[in-house]
C-alpha cells in the first residue's frame, strides 16, 4: 500500500469514528468508549483529529490534490435532462 493511500484510509477512518462520536454524544447524550488500537490509534484520535480540524480547508483542498489518489481523478461530463429520462439510445419503435 502507497504511503497516500495509507494516509487517505487512516484519516477517513479516524475522522469518521470522531464525527461518529460526535453525533452520538449530541442526539444519544453520550459516545460509547474508543476501543482498542493501542499507541497507534491514540495518536490518531488523540493528535491527528484535532490537529485536521484545525487547517483551514483551503489548506486542506491544497494538500489533497498534491497527493495521488481517486479525488484527483477527472470526471466525464453527463448532460442534465432536467428531471425527464434520458431519450432511449435504440430509436426503433
């Protein structure tokens, strides 16, 4: 596994599992307890999520497209049928 791909997988996971948290502690009253993981995954949450939290996006936006992944990848443009089905692409009755 490349060192950005490792990096995208661990941060999207970690950052979840925080949003997760967040959600439970605000509508449910209280998160349940970070399990497992050990010194790795104490870092994550403990220096890696606050520290994300405060780059500013532009900051962010920056730093992902320098790196490699899907998110750099460019996107075919499909035409907008504004809420109608698309014409059918055989035309025989």
């Amino acid at each position: 596994m490349a060192f950005a791909e490792w990096l995208r997988v661990n941060s999207q996971h970690y950052l979840l599992e925080a949003s997760e948290r967040e959600m439970a502690e605000k509508y449910l009253g209280a998160a349940p307890p970070s399990t497992g993981g050990g010194l790795r995954a104490q870092f994550w949450r403990r220096v890696f999520v606050p520290a994300y939290r405060l780059v500013p996006w532009s900051w962010r936006r920056s730093l992902m497209q320098m790196m490699p992944g899907s998110h750099r990848r460019q996107w075919t443009y499909r035409p907008s049928w504004k809420g109608r089905a698309p014409p059918p692409s055989d035309p025989s009755p």
